[in-house]
C-alpha cells in the first residue's frame, strides 16, 4: 500500500487555499422511484434494467469540468437487488486507481479493504481528484459526487438508504466534508487522519454515523473536533473518549453512548502517525492487509439495515414538552395567540397552550406549532439567549428545529442558529423563560414528550 509521503507537509498550504475558496449551494441528487417489478422502495432507477455501467474508468461532467472514476461491480451484479454504494476517496497525491488496487497489498487492501470483505453486496467507487487532491472550491467536489451518485443510481440498482463514504488524509477531510454537507445522502462516514476542516464543511447540523480513526502523534486534536461535531449532532453523551499511550503499539475504539437510534459514533485512536492502515504491536508498521482497520471500518458500515432510522418524533401528534430539570411544561405565555407571545416553562395543565405538534420541513427539521394558536415557534435571531417566540409559518430556518433523540428525551436545536432550545439559567420556576444557547445536553437543554 502507498506509504505517507513528504507532500504532507503541504497540506498547512493547502487548508489555507481552501479557506479561501467561497461555497456555493449545492442541489441533492435525484431519488428515482423503484422501477415496477422491483419490490425495493429504496431501490433507484436502474432497478430492473440491464446494466449501463460497467467496471472500469468513467468520465463524466461536473461543474462544466471533465472528472473521473473507477466504478467496481460486483462480479454477479443482480439488476433486482439493491446494492451498497461505497466511495473510497485518495489522499492527497494519491489517485483512485492507488484506492481500487489497494497498492501494494493489492485486493486485500482495495477500496480500503472494503472490497475484500464485501462479496457481491456492494458497488465501489474510487473518484479521482482535481490535482490529486480535494479543495472542494466553491463546494465543486461534493457537486462531483452528487453527480456520481445520480449517474451511478440511473444505471445501476443502489439501495439509497445505504451509501457510504471513507478516505484517508485529504480523502478523510473529504469525506467529513460529505457527512457535513450530504447527512441525509450518506448513511454513514469515516475519516482516517482527516485533517481539520481542509475540504470545507457547509452545513454541519444534521446528524449522521460517523466513525473516526486517528493516530496520536499525528495533529489529533483536528480529528477530535471533527469527530466532536457529531457527538453533539447525533445527541451523543461529551466525553474524553480513553486513547493508546505513546509506545503502546495499540488503538482504543469507543462507541460514544447516548446517540440517537441509528446514528453511532466510534473513535478508534491508535499509537502512531500520519497513517491509512496501522498494524498492532508493531511500531510505526502499515499494512492495509493486516491492520485492525479494515474489520472495524467493515463493521461500522455493515451494521446499518435498509430501513432509515425513525424520527423521534411523529407528524400531526401532540406533544407536551416536559423540561427534564424542572418536570415543568413549555408554554405559550398567557394562552396568547398573538405573533410574538414567548415561550416558557409552567406546570402541566390540560390547556391547549402547553401542546404542540411537529410539521415536517424536510432534510430532518420540523418547525413546532402551537396547538392553540396554529403558530410555530421561531428564534428571535442567531445569538445565545435570543428569545423564542411563536409567528406565522413562513418555513423559515428560524423556525426549523432538529429533534435529537437522547434516550428518553429530545433536544431542540434551531436550524439558523445551530444552538438549542434552553430553560434560562436551569431554573425551576413558573414562568421561567425558555430561549436558546450553546448545544451542551444538559438537563435543561432536554425535554420529554409526552402525548397530549
């Protein structure tokens, strides 16, 4: 396998080229329905047809430029069975043909071992990058695999409920890139030595399954913000996941507790550098083919079924909010069914005022309707403390919520602010009021809900 090189040293440049670079919006790609005959409700256009896509290089037009890939089909590829569809991204001066050979350890190593170990449930990509790299200028490389992803879907059956992602290096920063930006494309995500933030991350709220994988002599603290990030979007419990000592020749893998259903995060550490395929008790050694790597990252991205995960919450019931600190209920202030009356914590009543429902804005948000005023409630603006109120539905992002399972609970965190629904100063009392401020899970961040 290909052995980290000098050109690393780069990649301080490189980050602040991308930090330059502006981010455009990026459009999702196409669900196709399921073609008749094929039972898959998941499954994409291709279903059910002969195959338009072989094994081999493609080219296809992305952003009006030409780019490539290597596309693997699975040798007894099935027109009627939905396949897993997992891209490999290079590293920075690598190539997608390094990712589809595996290197120097050839087929146990390919696709970052995944290929090994699959059989025939699995479609492999390995793209090819603009300078062998990933600067993801104005969001240019996550369009490429939009693009990928739909041309893939329309020529072959994919299941797309299971897409993966996992690169090393700038193709780990690539693939946070995507689990940032593509959470509702991608059900799952590794990073192996991603350098903080270099391919940018435009989005960043939505939860996802992501796992990653870092040595600690090698700038470690980036790998642990990104992975941090996730922690908080898929309501995981904070802690200071346990890593390897120095000479230690190991790795610690934690499963973060605490997530919501169907969104896992793993942090695997292991005693060494700047590293894709790092080998147990054996110092400074790289073997795609015998590192502890290739199970784990199989395993994380297999244990995901075909069925999404379910929301915490269901569209058109009525909830009561129950703060977890204070066992009070979220309320509209006064009964008032004015634009701008604010919220806040009371004791439970039966009134219409203290119940709520859940609209549905897509891409994982709601926005919460009040049930006796038939208003949602909304964020006064982006800062920390900034009131809550309930207005008309205009669908805006200060009115769309992401509910995150925490085991019993939810939180509520604002889709323009990225901060969460709070009972001020973790106060008892009726009439506390109830704003908004940074994401922590703490008690008074947490609310029950309970059907009316």
């Amino acid at each position: 396998m290909p052995r980290c090189r000098s050109f690393f040293r780069s990649l301080a440049a490189t980050a602040l080229l991308v930090l330059a670079a502006s981010g455009t919006a990026q459009a999702s790609p196409d669900a196709a329905e399921s073609p008749a005959g094929v039972g898959i409700a998941a499954s994409t256009a291709g279903c059910g047809k002969a195959p338009a896509l072989a094994s081999g290089t493609h080219t296809i037009q992305s952003n009006g430029k030409s780019r490539s890939f290597i596309l693997k089909v699975p040798d007894t590829y099935d027109n009627n069975y939905a396949h897993r569809l997992a891209f490999g991204f290079h590293w920075l001066g690598g190539t997608a043909q390094q990712v589809a050979s595996g290197g120097s350890d050839g087929y146990a190593w390919a696709y970052y071992g995944m290929q090994s170990q699959a059989g025939n449930s699995t479609i492999f990509v390995a793209p090819q990058g603009i300078n062998n790299g990933w600067p993801n200028s104005g969001g240019e490389d996550v369009t490429f695999t939009d693009d990928m992803i739909r041309v893939i879907g329309n020529a072959l059956c994919v299941d797309t409920t299971q897409l993966f992602s996992v690169g090393f290096s700038y193709g780990g920063a690539m693939s946070y890139s995507l689990a940032c930006s593509r959470a509702t494309v991608f059900r799952a995500v590794a990073a192996i030595a991603s350098p903080n933030g270099i391919s940018g991350c435009s989005g960043g709220t939505q939860p996802i399954a992501y796992m990653g994988i870092h040595g600690i002599s090698d700038n470690i603290a980036g790998g642990r913000a990104q992975r941090d990030r996730f922690v908080r979007n898929n309501g995981c419990t904070p802690q200071n996941a346990p890593e390897p000592a120095g000479g230690s020749r190991t790795h610690i893998s934690t499963n973060y507790s605490g997530c919501r259903a169907g969104y896992p995060v793993v942090w695997a550490a292991f005693d060494g550098g700047h590293q894709q395929g790092p080998v147990d008790n054996c110092a400074g050694c790289e073997s795609g083919a015998r590192s502890w790597v290739k199970p784990e990252l199989w395993r994380f991205f297999t244990q995901f079924s075909s069925t999404p995960p379910q929301p915490p919450v269901q569209v058109g019931v009525n909830y009561r909010l129950v703060a977890q600190h204070s066992n009070k209920v979220a309320e509209i202030t006064g009964s008032s069914t004015a634009a701008g009356a604010l919220l806040r914590q009371w004791s439970s009543t039966s009134a219409t005022n203290q119940q709520f429902d859940f609209l549905d804005s897509g891409d994982g948000y709601y926005r919460v309707r009040a049930r006796h005023s038939g208003l949602v409630l909304q964020v006064a603006d982006s800062s920390s403390g900034a009131d809550i109120s309930q207005q008309p539905d205009t669908n805006a992002t200060s009115q769309q919520w992401r509910v995150v399972d925490q085991g019993g609970s939810v939180s509520l965190v604002n889709r323009q602010s990225g901060l969460a629904m709070d009972v001020w100063q973790v106060s008892t009392a009726d009439g506390a009021r109830i704003s908004q401020w940074t994401v922590s899970g703490a008690a008074n961040q947490r609310f029950q809900l309970q059907r009316a």
